[in-house]
C-alpha cells in the first residue's frame, strides 16, 4: 500500500509541474512602459502592452498617458525582438475607435533618438480621418513565423506632448523595456482547478489505505 501511495505522489507532482509550466509558456502579455524619452519627461508617457493572441500572432496595444498622444501621420513605433516582421504582418489597426489604418512604410536597423538602432520601424500611419493625427489609443495585430509576445524586448514610439487628435505643441520618441510577464487569467484558473482535483484523488486514495 506504501509504495502504491508513493507512486500516485509522485505522479500528482509530476502532473502538478506539467500543468504549471506547459500553459504558462504559451500564453503571456508582455507590458513595456514608455520612461524614458528624449524631451526631458521625468515621467512615463505611457504604456505598450504586447499580448499572445493566437499561433504566430500578437496583439498590439498602445495606450497613452493623460497630456500624451501617439503621433500617426509621420509618426513611427519601433521594435526589437522578433524576425521577419514586413508591411504585410500588420492586421486590424485602430486608433481612437478610428479603424482601417495602415502603416505606409517600414525601416529596417532604423536609429530611432537616443536610444539606438531597431530592428523593425513602421512609420506614417494612413487612413484616419481628416485633421486626426494623433491618437491617445491604438492597437493592431502583427503576424509572423514564431511570433511570441515573449520575443519582444524593446519597443519606440514617436508621441506628442497633448492628447486628443491634434498632436502638438511637441514631438518626441519615448522608449519602453519590458515590465513584466503576465500569465492569462484563464491559464492560472486551470492550474488551480487541476491541483485540486488531483490533490483530492490522492487525499480519497489516502482516507481508503487508513
């Protein structure tokens, strides 16, 4: 019967260790905060948040702090970490509620400021209305072979010092390195629900040896 205990210990453990790390290393969200720029801002101007979206594919999502937008026309978002983004990666762009936005050109080994050379740089964003050139939201999906949120490990932007869609009275490049990993809710909820199930099949197999 001891042995027998033993064994379904260590296969509760070995389940445990699976179910922990096998979820968890396909579903994150990286956050970059935008804390350095090259207007002498003592503070953050906002935050870009890179999220696993589905196989080879990431979600975008730029959000702005209060008296910051994100330039469009003329404008660039920069990033290091992944391989073989084009044009062609970018889906679903959309600013301020403002959809159907394309990027009209993308750099290669850019220098964005001062803060060094990026791998990938999509510049001057098209289709928003008349007027709109700057927007305090944006998101977009990027596509790629091996595409990770957990690839990205740096991220520019060029930003304006208002909000709304007017940009102005300044123009600066903020750049942001990654805060933190998140696990999804819903990866944290199975591993829950599994350690329980399994924590109670052993406590019945137990109750029944005693």
């Amino acid at each position: 019967m001891r042995l027998t205990n033993l064994k379904i210990a260590a296969s509760v453990l070995f389940l445990a260790f699976a179910l922990a790390m096998a979820p968890m290393a396909s579903a994150n969200s990286i956050t970059l905060d935008l804390s350095a720029n090259n207007l002498g801002i003592s503070a953050s101007v906002g935050t870009v948040t890179v999220t696993d979206t589905g196989l080879n594919q990431v979600t975008i999502s730029i959000t702005m702090n209060a008296g910051y937008s994100l330039k469009l026309n003329g404008g660039d978002i920069a990033f290091n970490g992944p391989a073989g983004l084009t044009l062609a990666s970018v889906s679903g762009f959309s600013a301020d509620g403002n959809s159907g936005l394309d990027f009209q050109h993308i750099k290669t080994s850019q220098n964005i400021s001062m803060f060094g050379t990026f791998a990938f740089d999509f510049t001057n964003v098209q289709g928003q209305p008349h007027g709109v050139v700057s927007a305090n939201t944006a998101t977009f999906v990027l596509t790629g072979a091996g595409l990770s949120a957990s690839q990205f490990t740096g991220v520019a932007i060029h930003f304006c010092t208002a909000s709304g869609s007017n940009c102005g009275p300044l123009t600066g490049f903020a750049n942001g390195t990654p805060e933190s990993t998140v696990p999804e809710p819903g990866t944290l909820s199975m591993l829950g629900t599994g350690l329980v199930g399994l924590g109670g099949l052993v406590r019945r197999r137990f109750l029944k040896t005693i």
